[in-house]
C-alpha cells in the first residue's frame, strides 16, 4: 500500500507500465496514482494522504478472516503520518496481532517542510544515542535469528523485553500503541534495507520501520529546493532549467496567489484576521502570508478536522479565520464544517482552492462537490468569483460577514493582468447581468461564467441573442434577479464547474418549482460518474460545459422554441 502515490512511479514502471509510463498523468493516459482500476498490483486506489495504514489492515484483518497467511506492508511519509487518520489505524493495529509492517519514509518534507510535534519527535528519534544502540542490537538480533534454529522465537522475545526495560527510560511513541518499532535505518540504503525486510518476515505482530529519506535523493537540484521540484513541471533533466512559456503580454495570475496577496492585504487592514492552512502553504499561497505575517498564519500539518476546528475555535475569540482548503481535502473535515461551524454560526471563511476540475492529478483532486455540500447546510454562504477582482470584493465581504463564508476558485490562472483593483464589498446574494439579451438566459457561477460570456458574445455574431447573468452566490440565491429572468425568458441554461447532482443547476431548478415558473432549464456541468485525468479544457469539453458545449446548449433551445406547433 502506497500512502498518497505521489512516491508510487517506481512501483508503476516495475509491474508492466514501463512502456506505456510517457502517458502518466495524460489526458486517456495511466493515473498519476495507484489504481485498482489499472493495475492487479495496485491493492488500493489513493491520492489523498493518511489511508495507507487503515487499509492495509483492512487486507491483513481480511487475510486472517480467510485464513491466509500474506504479508501486509504500508509505506506511508512522515508528512501523511500527522493526518488524523495515522494515528486512529495506529491505535487499531496495535490491538490487532496483524501481520502489518509500517514503513515510515520520514524525510522531513510533505511538500512543504513538515511542521509540528511529530517532526520534532522523529527528529529526537534519529538522533538520539540511546536510540540507535537500540537499533544496532536489534539488528545484530534479527541477522542471527535464523542461526538459532527453533529456540529463535525465545531468544528473540528474551532480547526484546531486555530492550523494551531500556525503552522505559525513553518513550517510544509507536511501542506505546503495541507497534514493535526497528530503526531509524538508511533508506537508501537498498542492499541494507532488503535484508532487513527479509528479517522482518519472522518477526509476527503488527511493527514500523522507521527509514530516513532525502526527498530528491540523487537529484542536485531536487535536494536543494524539495518544494520547488515536488512538482516542477517540464524540465531539462540535463541542465535542471524548467522550461517556462514566454509571453508578449502580462498573464493573469493564478487565483490561488490572487488569494494570498489579497488576504495579506486584508489582513494588514484588520489585525483580527488569521490564516489557516492544512500542509499547503505553497500550493494555496499562504506561505505569502507565513512570510510577511509570521505570527497570524498557521501551517497545521496534514489535518483538514483539525484545520477546521481549530479555525472555529478562534473565531469564538472575536478573530477572523481565513481557513484554506483544496476542495477535495474539504470532504474530509466535513462534520466538522456542520457541527463546529455551521450549528454554531461561527464566521469562518473558508477559501476552496482547486474547485472544480482540477487536471492531471484526476479525481481524487477534482473538487466537484462542494456547492452540493456547502449548499444543504443552514447559516453557510456558498461563492464563487468570476475574475479575481471577485475573488478580493468576495473575501473583503467575507471578512466583515458575522457567519459560515465560503468562497470556492480554480486551479490555474484567472483572465485579468491587471487584478488589483479596489476592494468593494459586494452584497450577499446578489448576482449581475454581464451579456444582455433577449432569447436564452445564460446562468452561471464562477469561473465558468468566463465561458457564457464568451458564448453569449460569439453567438451574438451568428444572429442568436442569448443573455448571459453571473449569479455569485449558490446560497443564498439573487431571487429577485431570478424572478425577472424566469418572467422574461422561458429558457435558461446554467453552467458551472461542479457536480450536476444537488449543486447550483438543480439550486435553479428548485427556485423555479418552488415559484411554479414552466420554464425549460438545460444544465451544464458534471456529470454524475467519476471524470478521470487529464487537462482542464479536455476534462470542460468532456463533461459539456466548455465554451462551445454552452453555445451548443443555446442553439438546441433556439431551435426548439422555434419549431412550429403541431
């Protein structure tokens, strides 16, 4: 079991796909995570971080109910071991009498640098003494166990109580969970580590073994700036430049560091404003705010629930949180979201980054659900920007709002160079007419509305006359805008980049049955079935909700509302 599978490609090229590996992460290509799906040898589809361990004693649990007798492993970094979910399947194991191993890679990187109490424990670890005679008589044991014929198991447990009277002087936090703990050892050292694993094999019980890694190991460039070449993109692997697009024109900036840049913005205007972010102060941006603000910005290690709660809890104090979380890794502190936020109406503002689809990385990181989610909970306001000048109007708003907030936004850049406009506080609830027409109202929410007004625009020149609205808001809706369009037109598309099933198309349908409007209403979105990887435009066009789907949508009601009756 790979934990996340970032660290799985080895693994990839050794069991078959070596010579189909050129279309990793590519549109129709192999997943850049382990798959089920795709390979008798990948045990478990992951891509979030912290699964390894409760699956894999899942499948060591489910070998013992067959009577199986199989070697379990879980390989999981010392950044995934501070997910939550870590340490409860820890606390399971140790009950267990499983044969499980637990290999933790610990090189002191998640994909920014660790934090936390952990890291300073397994820091402690590595470089304590006491510790690493521990290890040199265990392995001088386990190298001479199968000298010793069938009083191996004897000697063996003899030597490990005298070891674990020594451990006394010295918490072992894994020997605590009843996890029998071996190392720290070299990582790299293969020859090293393969005898090790084969003495393992006689050791029953659940254990760890504790091995340092350098992550880019072997690669200059990649051990000098791990965080910069955790994902570094196209490269020259002779020279280590990255190659970079040359544009003639300023680009539009990613909204992710629209986001960092406004919130450092706002913060330096209202002292009570804090940042949160789960072990992803790079890819959202908050590290701009780490950096400018040290003391207001909080990196908690890989802890959605956490994150969360912890973000309520300051808000009891008067403080503004800012909690940013990808989509996706919303999912998972989502009772927290319910219980410690919405039924308290606590004002928590929380920054979705990578909403919608979010590429190659496939749909373990989509992030489609979360209007469907935000939407069904009392007191949360759902948003989405078109632009980035309303991504900074939404969280200015955001930041003066007495309630759940939440504000969701794209992997990838926005449509404005210049994005530093003034700050303006938008009223909740409230959308805006961007296309006037007169035939087929174009509703949507987000980025997406990018893609209707462009529609809108190019059909105008084909002598159609579509509107085209940015509603803003999921929840609450602009009702009154809404009653307009209904009473004006009698066909409406909507478009975003979510989940059909419960989100902001169906948000529209519910308005117009609650208010008895007979109104065609054709929605654009995605749809309900897993979207695998590949690029954003492939995935928009995939899933109909592209520039061109849009146009399409408008032609098909056209041409029925302009069919003659029977």
């Amino acid at each position: 079991m790979w934990d996340v599978g970032h660290q799985a490609y080895g693994h990839k090229i050794l069991t078959g796909r070596r010579d189909n590996f050129h279309t990793n992460r590519k549109y129709k290509g192999l997943s850049g995570f382990p798959k089920r799906a795709e390979s008798e040898y990948d045990t478990f589809g992951v891509g979030h971080s912290s699964t390894s361990i409760s699956a894999a004693l899942g499948m060591a649990e489910g070998s013992k109910q067959k009577n199986e007798n199989k070697q379990h492993i879980a390989v999981i970094g010392d950044g995934a071991m501070t997910g939550g979910l870590a340490f409860e399947a820890m606390n399971h194991a140790g009950v267990s009498n499983s044969n499980l191993l637990i290999i933790l890679n610990d090189n002191c990187m998640s994909i920014d640098p660790n934090v936390g109490a952990l890291k300073d424990y397994l820091t402690d670890i590595t470089t304590s003494h006491t510790y690493n005679r521990f290890r040199d008589e265990i392995w001088k044991l386990l190298g001479k166990i199968s000298k010793f014929g069938p009083n191996a198991q004897e000697i063996a447990a003899k030597v490990e109580n005298s070891v674990k009277s020594l451990l006394l002087k010295q918490s072992n936090l894994f020997e605590s969970l009843n996890l029998r703990y071996f190392g720290p050892i070299d990582g790299h050292d293969v020859n090293h580590l393969v005898d090790v694993l084969k003495d393992l094999q006689n050791i029953p019980g659940p254990k760890i073994l504790h091995c340092l890694t350098v992550k880019g190991k072997g690669y200059d460039l990649a051990e000098k700036d791990q965080t910069k070449w955790h994902a570094p993109g196209t490269f020259d692997k002779i020279s280590g430049a990255i190659n970079k697009k040359v544009y003639d024109t300023p680009q539009p900036p990613k909204y992710q560091d629209v986001f960092g840049h406004t919130l450092v913005e706002l913060a330096k205007a209202n002292e009570k404003i804090i940042g949160i972010t789960p072990a992803m102060p790079s890819g959202s941006s908050m590290k701009i705010m780490m950096e400018e603000l040290p003391d207001r910005a909080y990196d908690v290690g890989i802890a959605e629930q956490h994150a969360v709660t912890f973000s309520a809890g300051l808000a009891t104090q008067g403080l503004v949180p800012f909690c940013n979380i990808y989509s996706t890794f919303m999912q998972r502190a989502y009772d927290q979201v319910v219980h410690d936020v919405c039924i308290q109406n606590l004002p928590v503002v929380f920054c979705m980054d990578r909403a919608g689809l979010a590429g190659a990385d496939g749909p373990t990181h989509h992030g489609v659900y979360d209007i469907a989610y935000m939407r069904c909970l009392p007191n949360m306001v759902v948003s989405a920007p078109m632009n980035e000048s309303e991504l900074r109007n939404l969280m200015y708003t955001a930041s003066q709002h007495d309630g759940p907030f939440s504000i969701r936004y794209p992997r990838g850049n926005g449509v404005m160079p210049e994005w530093r406009t003034q700050l303006e506080k938008v009223e909740i609830g409230k959308g805006r007419q961007i296309v006037e027409g007169s035939e087929v109202a174009i509703l949507s929410i987000g980025h997406v509305g990018n893609f209707a007004e462009e529609a809108a625009l190019e059909l105008k020149d084909d002598g159609l006359n579509p509107a085209a609205f940015d509603m803003r808001f999921a929840k609450p809706l602009d009702e009154e805008m809404l009653h307009d369009v209904m009473s004006t037109f009698n066909k409406v598309v909507t478009v975003e980049d979510g989940c059909l099933m419960g989100g902001f198309g169906s948000a529209i349908l519910e308005f117009a049955s609650d208010n008895d409007y007979q109104i065609s209403i054709k929605r654009l979105g995605i749809p309900d079935r897993i979207v695998e990887h590949g690029e954003q435009p492939q995935l928009h066009h995939e899933c109909g909700y592209d520039k061109e789907a849009i146009k399409q949508a408008v032609v098909e009601l056209t041409e029925v509302s302009s069919e003659p009756l029977a």
